[in-house]
C-alpha cells in the first residue's frame, strides 16, 4: 500500500507516467454515506454531579443504538465521525432517559515509538501486552450538558 500510494503520488506530480487501470474493485467502504442526524433532547442539563448520579454506561456497538453513537459524534465532536479500525467499543453514557456523553475506544497501535519507550517495555514486553491497552479515540460529553466534574 506505502509504494502504491508513493506511485500514485509521483503520478499526480507529473513525475511518472502509470499505464491506465485495468480494472477498478468494488469497496464498500469508500463510498460510506455519513451518519444519519439522530434526534435528542437538547434541553440543558445543568446539574451538580451528585445530582445526576446514577448514570449509565451502554455498549452500543453492533446494535440497534450504535446509529444514535455514530450521530452524536459526527455531530458534537471536533474531530467529527470516522469509521474506526481494528476492534472497537462504542458506548453511550446516559443519565435517566437522557444520553449525556459517548466514549469509544480501540485496539492499541502495534508500533508506537514515543509509548514504547514511555512504557520501558522491550520488544518481548510489548508483544506479550500490547492486547491489554486501549485508545480512548473519541470522549464527547453533549454541549448542553454542563455538569461539573462529569468527566
């Protein structure tokens, strides 16, 4: 894929000349439409932490609520909606009827330098654990929502 897409590059540059394709195959992926705009309560919740308590965290990941996870972020967050890599957990944080915040999180890159050496871990090290750590790849908690402390 690196050299492929180096190829593609110096094409566009006008570096090389490549011989025209002969066949195009089908991805699904890169045609993905955006999430669909779910529907929510956006009144504000402006409460103190203790008053909010009991919330709860949902796996939504492969069911029918995980639309209403894609949404939210594409909607809420800086960074916008992308379709993770690898495996992936998406949950929705709600507080009585109400969704409050999304989290998700995802596999560990193989090959990180600057966290290797973090870490201390050797090669040996890093293969045997790197199954136990997760990137936290989106926190939103909704703008309507200030409670202090939340996070």
């Amino acid at each position: 894929m690196i050299c492929r897409g180096l190829l593609l590059r110096m094409e566009r540059e006008g570096y090389i000349r490549l011989p025209p394709r002969k066949f195009t195959p089908h991805n699904p992926l890169a045609n993905r439409k955006d999430p669909r705009s779910a529907v929510v309560d956006q009144s504000p919740v402006e409460r103190s932490i203790k008053e909010i308590l009991p919330i709860t965290l949902r796996q939504v990941r492969r069911s029918a609520d995980e639309h209403l996870f894609n949404s939210l972020i594409a909607q809420f967050h800086y960074l916008g909606y992308t379709q993770p890599v690898g495996e992936h957990l998406k949950y929705l944080v709600s507080w009585k009827d109400r969704t409050i915040a999304c989290l998700a999180w995802s596999s560990a890159p193989w090959h990180l330098a600057s966290r290797d050496r973090y870490i201390g871990w050797s090669a040996e090290q890093r293969r045997r654990n790197l199954h136990l750590l997760a990137y936290n790849t989106r926190f939103l908690i909704l703008p309507f929502v200030r409670v202090p402390h939340l996070a």
